[in-house]
C-alpha cells in the first residue's frame, strides 16, 4: 500500500487515499518517490478547475524525485536517483504527488550530483522551464549589457527561479509583481527593479517605447502582448505559462518592424538533451541559497489545501512536498 493524491470524478474529489501497488499503470520503472511539488497544474487538477485530467481516477503530481525500486529498462536500475518531469504524468498517467509510481524509463533524468531529492523538487517544473526561458534568450544571442530582461509573474515558482538564475548570469532583471510587499524578497533573489504588474495586465498599443532585451513571461494574455511591444530591436521574448490568460491580442508590429523573436518554451514534451542540459545547468549555476528562499514544504494533505492558493497568487515561491508525511 501508498499513500497518495488521489482524484476522482463524478463526483470530483481530491484527497490523500491508501492505495494498492497493484494499481499502479503500466511502465518499465518503479520509483520510490521522495518529494514532489505542487505547480499551478497541479493547483488546477487539484481544485478542479481545469481540463488538466483526462483519465480517471488520477494520482496528481507533474513532478517527482526518488529512487529506482525496480526496473525493467536498460537505462536504469535499482538505487538510481532520478526526477521526472511533464510527459502527460499527474495528466494521462498516474503522477508522483504519491509515495510509489510507475512510469516509463524515457521519461526520467538522472538527479545531477550535488543536488538533493528535495532541492530537485524546489526546482521542479517551474524551475526547470525557468532554466529552459534563461538557455533560449542566451542561445539567441541576449548577452548581459544589451538591456534590461523583464521577468513576469515574478513571485512564482518560475519567476522566482528565472529571476535568481539571469541575475546569477551576469543580468539586470525587473521583476514584474502584483505583490508590492515582496519587493524586498524580490531583490534577495537578484532583481534590480521591480514593476506593477499592473503596468502591463491592460490593452496597450501594439508598439510602445523600447526597453527590453529579454523577456521570460509566464503570465500570458495583455502582459505577453505589452511586453513583446516593449521590447528593443530584435529583442527575445520566451513564453511559458497563461497565469492571465490563454489570449494573445496583438499585431505583427514588433516582429516586423523591431525584428522581436517569439519564443515558445514548452517543457512537457521537451526532448531528453534539452532536460539534461536544463538540470546540468540548474545543478551547477543555481543559488543553493536562494533555492532555500523560493521553497516551503508541505506533507500530502496540506498539498490539496495549498492547491487554491496557488491559483489565487498567494503562494510565494515553490511549494516542496513530502510525501511520506
């Protein structure tokens, strides 16, 4: 038996069950999870509030950090640390907000030396796709000194760990938050100036005054289409997430008269070098200590509590969770 984040429909329910190992989906490793992580997806499937599960009953969790149990892939074997995440698991299949999983061989990433189950889990998928924002401004050509790089959504988990990880990088970031009091947090983190967010959540003309070399936007909506109008000739734009919304009201205005690049970053189905690559670098280049700061931690139960208040914004950071307590 484990415990786990169970979700059922008809009716809905979210709760922490004990379930048989023997329910387990198919898959060619067993993993004994440690910790996994509460993302805004996982916020959703949890409270309900959007299609994010599309196989019933489901076990929650798009992230998950552990040891090999058993395995029947050549790639690993028993007492391996490994960490998922994305590939439709928390979706389509049974995730890792649970003390066992079984999931497919290709799915996983070797947990880099030097970096814990838990700090893997600190990172997760917000972190992770933060790493994978920072790596395409860099791969197109944004280097330190061409200008400011905006960071929306700035007090979550991606913008908390993109923050950390471009200030690390040698840039001046503006962190974009509707959370005046986490100014101070903010600039623990490395940002040099922070906005309202307000300034960017309203309709805005297409073009607007130069000021960004980069952009990492997890938000969506107005704030995506003011920011890729605000941005300095050829200047990069990498979108991640729809915290706003999944609308995109723009014109083609900054991408031929400025050259901006738009960026998609997507970090479900991203292929294996790209991962490795992601947590190489977030294992060598970020903060320990500022990792400490983004992350709270949290059992089982307390995870299906926290699920609305991420969706409503009041969570700061990274929710870490535990799940053997």
């Amino acid at each position: 038996m484990f415990k786990a984040i169970y979700l059922t429909r008809d009716p809905f329910e979210a709760r922490v069950a004990e379930l048989d190992e023997s329910a387990l989906p198919e898959g060619d490793v067993t993993v004994r999870v440690e910790y996994s992580t509460v993302n805004y997806k996982d916020a959703l499937a949890i409270a309900d509030r959007g299609p994010v599960v599309r196989k019933w009953p489901m076990v929650a969790g798009i992230d998950g950090a552990g040891v090999v149990e058993a395995s029947d892939h050549p790639a690993w074997k028993a007492g391996d640390r490994v960490i998922l995440n994305g590939w439709g698991v928390g979706e389509t299949h049974w995730g890792c907000l649970a003390q066992k999983a079984r999931l497919k061989g290709d799915w996983l990433v070797r947990q880099p030396e030097g970096l814990a189950a838990r700090q893997a889990m600190a990172i997760g998928t917000a972190g992770y796709t933060a790493m994978l924002c920072a790596l395409a401004l860099a791969k197109q050509g944004v280097e330190p000194g061409q200008g400011d790089i905006l960071v929306t959504g700035a007090t979550g988990g991606v913008g908390s760990v993109a923050v950390s990880i471009l200030s690390g990088w040698g840039y001046r970031v503006v962190a974009s938050t509707g959370k005046a009091a986490e100014a101070d947090y903010l600039r623990s983190l490395g940002a040099a100036e922070i906005v309202d967010r307000a300034t960017l959540a309203q309709p805005g003309k297409p073009l607007q005054k130069e000021r960004w070399a980069g952009v990492v936007d997890s938000v969506g909506s107005h704030t995506l289409a003011n920011a890729c109008a605000q941005a300095k000739y050829r200047g990069v734009v990498a979108a991640c997430g729809l915290a706003q919304g999944m609308d995109f009201t723009s014109s083609v205005a900054p991408f031929i008269l400025r050259g901006v690049r738009l960026v998609g970053v997507d970090s479900v189905m991203a292929p294996r070098a790209e991962r490795e690559e992601a947590w190489a670098r977030l294992a060598a280049d970020l903060d320990r200590a500022k990792l400490d700061a983004i992350a709270a931690e949290a059992g089982l139960a307390e995870a299906v509590a926290l699920a609305p208040e991420v969706l409503a914004g009041r969570v700061r950071g990274r929710i870490v969770v535990d799940v053997n307590r």
